[in-house]
C-alpha cells in the first residue's frame, strides 16, 4: 500500500519570495512520484515527475523538486513565487509512470501581493 | 502536448435523473482512463480504472451500479451517474494514459444535483 502526507494545508506567501511545499510519502515497493497543480474548478495539470535518474527534478513555471529517498520525501520548490501562482498543489505517488496514483490531500498556495 | 477533454464542465438537474460525463482523448490512444470524484477543499478519490475493451475496476466503497463506465474505444470512456441525488453532487475528474505516459487529465465536470 502506498501513501502521501502533505505536510502543510495552506502555505501562504508574498510575492517574489521563495516556497517549499513538502510531501512525504510511505510504499513497499520503488515508487514514481509526482507533483500537480489544480487552478479553480480545473483539472490537474502536471508540474514534475520523477522516474529515476537524478534526484532534483525541474519542471515547469520555475518550479522544482528534490527526491530523497532516506527521508522518503519529494518537496516542491520555487526561488520566486508569482500571484499567478496561487492554486492547489498535488504530491502523488504510482508504482509506475502510467497507473493509478494515490494523492496527498493538497495544499493550498496563496500568494500575496 | 497531450489532450483530454472532458465534458460537460457544469451540469445541474433534478434528483433522480443519469448523467452521462464523456472523457476524451484527443491526440493519443488512451488504453486506461481514470475516474476521480474531489469534494471540496479534498483531494482526488479513485472511483475506478478502466481499460479499453475491459470491464471497470472500481474502487473499495464505489458502487458499480450506481457509477456506470463504458470505454468502448480507444479515445472515449464514458461515467454515468444513475438515478442521481443531492449526494451524488461532486466535481468529477478522468484521466487518459497511454503507451506508457503519464495520467494526462480532464478539465473536471462539476455536478450539481437538486
């Protein structure tokens, strides 16, 4: 069985400040890990994946992550936020690039002027 | 890049009534499709996995008669909320992979039952 924690519901930030979403996850077999952003009463679109091979990850709109599997976590990052980059951000985790995924419960990034 | 289309995006209508959500996809061959139910403020619940040609696989709690879903081909799957009530009422997701890329989602269909 697998699982993700995000760790933090809400993250509120100012404008060009720097973020970290974080995420951990918990799976008896080698996973594949993902990052989503939700806007409004959209679907997801995909931010990061990571599949294997380097452990930080760069994905779009400058954001990136770190895969570190001691600590079992895949936190998202973003030296600079924009307001444009309020929305809901998903950790997921999938025993391979194309299966079923199990998502974390969201956190909700606000950017504040 | 790749494209599903999902449709309605907003739906209403009375209690006791189907709803059919159509899920496409437009620029590859979706061999399984996804259906997810978000409350709100929630995360994506699985309701079940679909492959083409294949009955559903429903998730633990997510009554097959109740949720229809029909992926006749390559590009299309269907869900069918039946005899829809007020509970019922959800933002509703599906999502196309295939040929081994990752989950490519849908603009959700928000239903609203009176």
């Amino acid at each position: 069985a697998q699982s993700v924690t995000q760790l933090d519901s809400q993250v509120p930030v100012f404008e060009e400040a720097p973020v970290e979403l974080r995420c951990n996850y918990s799976s008896s077999v080698s996973v594949y890990l993902f990052w989503y952003v939700q806007y409004p009463n959209q679907g997801l679109q995909l931010l990061l994946k990571y599949l294997s091979g380097s452990t930080l990850v760069k994905g779009i709109n400058g954001f990136e992550a770190e895969f570190n599997k001691s600590q079992t976590s895949f936190h998202l990052r973003k030296p600079s936020v924009h307001i444009s980059d309020t929305a809901e951000y998903f950790c997921a985790v999938s025993e391979n690039n194309a299966g079923k995924s199990t998502f974390g419960d969201g956190t909700t990034l606000t950017v504040k002027p | 890049g790749a494209v599903v289309s999902q449709h309605p995006s907003w739906v209403i209508c009375k209690s006791g009534t189907s709803v059919k959500i159509e899920c496409r996809s437009l620029d590859f061959q979706a061999t399984t499709m996804f259906w997810y139910r978000q409350f709100p403020k929630q995360s994506l619940m699985l309701m079940a996995t679909s492959n083409e040609g294949s009955k559903a696989t429903y998730e633990q709690g997510v009554e097959k008669d109740k949720f229809l879903i029909n992926h006749a081909s390559l590009t299309l799957s269907t869900l069918t909320v039946t005899s829809a009530h007020p509970e019922d009422s959800s933002f509703y997701i599906c999502s196309a992979t295939g040929n081994n890329q990752p989950q490519h989602f849908g603009d959700g269909t928000r239903l609203s039952i009176l």
